[in-house]
C-alpha cells in the first residue's frame, strides 16, 4: 500500500538527491532564460534591419522607375535632334 499512496502524492524530494543535482538544475535553468533573452535580442535586430532594408528597397524601386522615365525622355530628345540635324 505504501507504493500506492508514493504515487498519489507525487514526487518528492529526497535526502539522497544532493546539492550538486540541485544547484545543476538551477544553473541549467538560468542558463536556459539567459539563451532565450539573448535569442529575443537577436530577432528584435534582425527584425530593425529587415524594416531599414524594406525602406532601402522602395527607395531603390523608384530610382529604377524614374532612371526609366529619364531614359524614355533622352530618347526622345535625341529623336528630335536627329529629325532637326
């Protein structure tokens, strides 16, 4: 009976699990909060370049947009030169 009531109670903290399991498990632990605090940090700059680099690229887009239209005019003002000459 006693194997029966050890399994309703849960787990429990023995004298024979030592302070080196212990003080492991804490430090695994911390060590765990720090990686993740560490990672967040991480996505937080890789999301602010993402956001710079998005305004990089619109800007990029309507420099090749207006490069176009300013080709298209050099065309024709050499079209009207070479109809004059």
């Amino acid at each position: 009976m006693s194997s029966a009531s050890s399994l309703t109670t849960g787990w429990q903290l023995n004298r024979q699990l030592g302070l080196a399991v212990v003080m492991t498990m804490v430090l695994q632990g911390a060590t765990v909060l720090l990686w993740a605090g560490r990672a967040a940090e991480r996505i937080r700059q890789l999301e602010h370049r993402a956001e710079s680099l998005s305004d990089v690229s619109e800007r990029l887009a309507r420099l090749e947009t207006h490069m176009v239209q300013t080709r298209q005019s050099l065309g024709r003002i050499e079209n009207q030169l070479d109809r004059q000459e």
